[in-house]
C-alpha cells in the first residue's frame, strides 16, 4: 500500500502541473483500484471506488470532450464490472 501512496501522491504534483493530462486521471484511477483489491476495510472500499470513479471520468472528459453523460455511465458500468 506504501507504493499505491507514494504513486497518488507523484500523481497529484503531475496534475498540478498538467491538470488536462487524461492519462495521469487514468493512472489515479488504476492505483485506486489497485487499493481496492487490497483494502480489508469496507468503509474505505466505497471512498476508493468513489476516487477510481471520479479521475475515470476526469480523463474521460478530457479525452472526449463531447462524450454524452450516458456514455460516461456505460463506461463507469464497465469500469465496475
């Protein structure tokens, strides 16, 4: 878990520096669920997913920027699953 902080936190100086950088949004979201996979705690497991949510669709709207809100949705499914 001390790698996923120390990536989260290199990525947040990235996104200081390049806020429309979708591929950084992209690899937050990778590390989030990397914590995921880890976390024995439930209550930590909805706030990852909630974070691993919100940088998958900062970078898609980066990406994208006319993506429709249902296409966002179909993505976030799938990014469930």
């Amino acid at each position: 878990m001390e790698a996923i902080a120390d990536g989260l936190k290199a990525l947040e100086k990235s996104i200081e520096i390049n806020p429309q950088a979708p591929d950084t949004y992209q690899y937050v979201t990778m590390l989030y669920v990397q914590k995921i996979k880890l976390e024995k705690n439930k209550k930590l497991l909805s706030e990852y997913a909630k974070k691993a949510e919100e940088n998958f669709i900062k970078a898609s709207k980066l990406r994208t920027p006319g993506k429709t809100e249902e296409d966002l949705q179909k993505d976030i499914k799938q990014l469930r699953s």
